[in-house]
C-alpha cells in the first residue's frame, strides 16, 4: 500500500498489522511502562512533534495507541504547539501531552507555561520541563519554584527538567536535588556505559526517564541520489537504533521525531517487535559510518575551542539540518549562538584544539554549520 489514503487506512484501523510477513505480525502491540513514581504510564514509543507539520500524521498516532506527545516552546518559531494543540484538542483526555520551556528567567518561563497552555489549547501539562539544562547553574532554585508553583495549581502534574550534554554529571545531581519528577535526556547508542549507570540510579529513585536523539542524528531523510544515501541510510539502521534504546528498562518512554505517516509505521513496528540479535550488527555499521559526524556528548574532548565555540551544540544543530532535513530549525538555534560565536570561522585556525577520542571530524563539522547558517 502506496497511496496516502489507504496508509491513512490502514493506520487508523490499527498500525503494525501488516508489519511483516511473519507468525504474530497482527499481534503487534506497544508495551506500556509505569514513568517513574508519577502514576503515568505512557507506551514505550512516544511521539517528538518536534520536525512534524502534518497534523494529521499526530492524529493517526492517537488512533494507533501512542499515549505521549511532547513539544516545546521554541519549536518551530513557536508555531509548534498550536499545530499540536489542534490536533489532540478533541483527544486530550486520553492521551499525554508535554511541553519545554527554554527560559532564562522565572518571569519569562512563567509567561511561556501560560503561552503554551494558550497554544496547545489545554487546561494542564502532564510534563513541563526546564528544556536543554546542562550545568547545575541553568536549574536555578527560582524556576523550580515556579514549576512548583505551576504544580500547585494544577496548570502542571510533574515538572521535569531536559538534557542534551552533561548527562552523567547532571541526572544525579537532579536526584540529589529532589526536585524533579521526569528527566527528558538524549540516550543512543553511541554513547558509552556510565548512562546506562546513572538512568538505573534515576529510575530506581523514583524518577521518569524519557529517551530522546534515540537515532543518533537522524540521516533518515537522505534518499537515493542523495551523498549520503549509501553512506548514512543503511536500512533497518535506524529502527534498530530506536529498539536499543528503549529495550533498556530504565527508559520509561521515549519521543523520536516524526515527520510522516512511513516514520510513524517504522517506529511502530520497531518498538512492537522489540530487540533482534540482527540488530546489533545493523548499529555497528552505523556506528561506523556516522562517528565522523555525530557528536556523541560524552565531554571526553580534551580541550576547549580557543575561540569558544560551543563545539558540541553546533554539531546537533547542523545534524537537524543534514541528518533530520530541518533546515529552518537548525537556522533558529543557529541564530541562538551569540553574535560572537556565530562570527567565527574555523578557516581561520589552523589546527582544531578540540580532539574527539570518538573520531568526530570537529572542524569540518562546525564549518559545515557555519557555511550553512553564516
């Protein structure tokens, strides 16, 4: 089945039945995991509107039995929210639904908490989260004040606080602080065994963990023809990639981004039909391929850029670009970066200080955003 409606069929009736040729395709069912101490208890896949414009795409999940759906503030232009607000609106009640707010200041994440209620046309979050923290200084006592303020009210159920670096140093500081009931942290693959030591500690304290960047950069969108297609697309890479993550217990849930009703299948399917021995094979090869380009935020680079760049972030950023074909999104959080930052060029160095021991060619990437976004 091809065409776009009879997918949209074949989806609304009940995702997964014609997954493979094999015994118990049709029994295909996602597996539901208790969030920590929250009471929640989403499916395993969950849904990152984050790259999606299709509302439609989000409704099919719904009817296909996805329970969690999770935006932010800053999403496209902050058009985000009111697209997904639309299209869970009349379906609120059985489904939960997160947001992030990036906000430097208690006033401002006041404001966006009454901003996203506005746009996603509901009462309360499930999830409210201090998005992209990754120093125990981005979690000021003042904004957790406000989402325990928030809590009180009933305008959220649990706050929640969202990683992309410093993992390892962060989740068990935000379990000593106490204050948190959900941790959103990237987690693939790629990255080395100390995660999987601090989400079991987070886990076992009480904590939710939700898993996202689950597809270490994404490169779904390069087709054929494409320079990357026989490279970065090697199939069943990244459905592999999906099931690695979420086959760890300590993983309650988690929110690849999806952009279309294929991507919804894929990710489906993957989560239903659980872990393969073939799989392991699959991600070495990826592994392989993608270590020149992914960032794997580990912190083990050695050194500093000597013009301070922030070296990491930029290349998840120009990965939004290359790796999830999200050109405009990787422009506005290019266009977060100080004036400074953006002004630099890495042509004007002639030797890199930032060495990756994973093989990342750190110079090409960063100049790679910088000839994009510049």
């Amino acid at each position: 089945m091809t065409d776009r409606s009879s997918r949209r069929g074949f989806l609304g009736a009940g995702i997964g039945l014609m997954a493979a040729p094999q015994a118990g395709a049709a029994d295909l069912k996602l597996p539901v995991r208790a969030l920590g101490k929250t009471g929640l208890k989403p499916t395993v896949l969950g849904f990152g509107c984050m790259t999606t414009s299709d509302p439609s795409v989000i409704e099919q999940a719904v009817d296909a039995g996805i329970t969690y759906f999770d935006s932010a503030r800053g999403y496209q232009g902050g058009q985000n929210e009111r697209m997904v607000g639309s299209a869970l609106k009349a379906k609120r009640k059985s489904i939960l639904l997160s947001s992030k707010t990036g906000a430097r200041s208690a006033e401002q994440a006041r404001e966006h908490l009454e901003t996203s209620l506005k746009e996603l046309q509901t009462d309360y979050l499930d999830i409210w989260y201090l998005h992209s923290r990754s120093t125990p200084e981005n979690v000021p006592d003042d904004q957790l004040d406000v989402q325990d303020q928030a809590k009180k009210e009933g305008k959220i159920r649990f706050r929640g606080v969202s990683l992309h670096s410093n993992m390892t140093t962060m989740i068990p500081w935000l379990v000593k602080k106490g204050r948190t009931d959900v941790i959103l942290t990237a987690y693939n693959f790629t990255m080395e065994p100390e995660m999987d030591k601090v989400l079991k500690e987070a886990s076992e304290a009480g904590i939710g963990i939700v898993a996202m960047k689950v597809m270490a950069g994404g490169f779904r969108t390069n087709k054929p023809g494409t320079p990357n297609h026989e490279k970065l697309s090697r199939q069943g890479a990244l459905p592999a990639a999906l099931k690695w993550a979420v086959r760890n217990p300590y993983v309650h849930t988690s929110i690849p981004g999806i952009t279309d009703l294929d991507q919804l299948d894929e990710n489906y399917k993957a989560v239903a039909s659980g872990w393969k021995q073939a799989d392991e094979k699959l991600l070495a090869a990826q592994m392989k391929a993608i270590s020149p380009l992914y960032c794997r935020i580990c912190g083990k680079c050695g050194y500093e850029c000597e013009k301070g760049l922030p070296h990491s972030d930029i290349i998840r950023i120009v990965s939004y670009a290359e790796g999830y074909g999200e050109f405009p999104m990787a422009r506005e959080r290019w266009m977060e970066l100080s004036e400074q930052q953006r002004s630099v060029r890495c042509s004007d160095c002639s030797v890199c200080s930032v060495k990756c021991p994973h093989g990342v060619h750190v110079a090409e990437r960063v100049a790679r955003a910088q000839e994009l976004f510049a």
